[in-house]
C-alpha cells in the first residue's frame, strides 16, 4: 500500500486502523516539531487491571506496557449511574444497567454520551454523531478497522457507522465498507438492514475481522456482503478482499502479502471460526493455534 497510514486501531477487540493520504501529518508527538506517521487507537475488551495481572502471571514477567502512563475511569451510558451506597444495600443494583459496548464506542469516538445500545447516534437517536474516523477523512486521511469480533459489532461499528440498535449487523458492515447502510439489501430482505443515519463518505480504506457467513450465520455479515466483496475484489477503488478457507493454514500470510503490494489501495478481510470470533490458542498447546505455550505450575 502506497498511502502512508495514520492507524487508529481498535481491539476489542479490535484494532482500527487510520492513514494518512498524501503528505498530511498529524502532530501528536511530545517533540517540538515532530509528526505521527500512524495514529493507533487500541481497546481491550476486558482489559482491566486483573486482567493484565492475570496475563503477567501467566508469562512470569511483567508486560511490555507495565511502564506506560495510565490512569483509570469509570462512566456510564446516558441516563445511567453508579451510587455505591444502592450497590451495598441491593444486590442486583450492579448487575443492571451496566454500559455497553455500543454506548461506550460511541462516547470513545464521538466524544457524546449515548444510550446502551446506539451506534454513533444520540441517546434518543435523533441525532447522527461525528466520529474520529469522519474527522480524519476530512483532513485527507485514510481510516479503517481492525478486529477480532464481527466487522460490524457494536465496537468496530461505532468507529465506522450510524445507527439506532447495534443489532442491526448488516446496516453496519454495508456502511462502513461501502458508505451505505443499505447497499447490499433493505429492511425487506432483513431486520438487520434497519436504523441507519444516511451515507458516510468516503467508507473506510480497511476493514478485516471476523464474521465470515460460512462460520458465522447472526446478524454481523450474510452472503450477499460476502459475495459483493468478492464480486468486487480487485476493481479500481474496490476492496482487495481475503478470507479464510477451509484447509487453510496461512490465511494471515496472504493477508500481509496483500497489504504489502503498492497496488493495494484498499483491504477487507473476513476470518473468524465457528462462534464467529477469532480462534485464540489454547493453554494445554492444542487446538487451531496451538503456538500460545501451555499452562506451566
């Protein structure tokens, strides 16, 4: 790829991705004068404090980041709250009304609280809301997604689309790859075509994840985006598209290679196994990624 990214990444699973096109830099750096070449935006899902001390005493060393700036914080979602005298005295006050993914990449990305539930939209979804992913393609970037759930889960969602319920998969994988919520079906072929806000142009330039229609058959990607992908691939300003295959054991080999072409412009690819997520290594050695080390006493 010819064009100089600005990553925005986004893990939660997932890892989104923004470029800079042309020579556009952004200053973000603490040196007077120096320009980020990418710009990264990472969210762990369940990477909380026990989870990282979890994963230190899992590889016996302290993790690469452990020296980093960091602080912590807790909201909730429009119209939520947190009171711990309630949480002391009911004990199902903490378990309702907790914020969502949806709510919470909305706030990350737009910088509005939103209800439980909204994608980029306001809590009464009237409103469509900015996000970063919008405000880099203004300035000439590039932006995309990276994930390990679903393209169109409610966290890679917010990054790239609109709408009222995060439910709405297709609605959301058809806006973020193409601009239009409805550009491979409608309400009457789905549900999960419903709630968009409009067009987003320019879509993305990258969107790989997890949600493949062969592994996956919920509400995230069907056959017709699958096959539009395909369909497509290859084709001046199209997606360059990659997936898994059955068989297949260097599917992430012939992804590099693919973003490494200068030809390639713009990349999507869909993986994931049977519960639609990525496959992780198991801690006995086994299973489809057995490369993670097994569990030592």
């Amino acid at each position: 790829m010819k064009r100089r990214w600005l990553v925005g990444s986004l893990a939660a699973i997932l890892l989104l991705l923004i470029w800079t096109g042309g020579r556009r830099h952004v200053r973000i750096s603490r040196e007077p004068g120096a320009a980020a070449r990418h710009v990264i935006i990472l969210i762990g899902d369940g990477f909380g404090a026990k989870h990282l001390e979890a994963a230190e005493k899992y590889r016996r060393s302290p993790a690469p980041f452990s020296g980093w700036p960091r602080t912590w914080s807790a909201t909730c979602a429009a119209r939520g709250s947190y009171d711990p005298q309630f949480a002391w005295s009911d004990f199902d006050y903490a378990a309702e009304g907790a914020t969502d993914s949806a709510a919470a990449a909305t706030a990350m990305f737009t910088g509005h609280k939103t209800g439980n539930g909204r994608i980029s939209v306001s809590a009464d979804a009237s409103d469509r809301l900015m996000t970063l992913a919008e405000m880099a393609r203004r300035q000439g970037m590039a932006a995309g997604v990276v994930t390990s759930v679903e393209i169109s889960d409610a966290t890679p969602g917010a990054w790239m689309a609109h709408n009222d319920r995060r439910n709405n998969g297709f609605a959301i994988a058809d806006e973020g790859l193409w601009g239009d919520p409805g550009a491979t079906g409608a309400l009457r072929d789905s549900p999960f075509y419903g709630g968009g806000h409009g067009p987003t142009e320019p879509p993305m330039d990258v969107v790989i994840g997890c949600g493949h229609p062969d592994w996956d058959g919920r509400h995230f990607v069907n056959r017709a985006i699958r096959d539009k992908l395909a369909r497509e691939s290859g084709l001046s300003g199209a997606f360059l598209y990659l997936e898994r295959r059955i068989g297949e054991r260097e599917a992430g080999a012939r992804l590099l290679s693919a973003a490494a072409k200068p030809s390639t412009t713009r990349l999507a690819g869909l993986y994931g196994g049977p519960g639609g997520d990525w496959i992780t290594g198991w801690p006995t050695g086994r299973g489809p990624t057995p490369r993670i080390p097994p569990w030592r006493k």
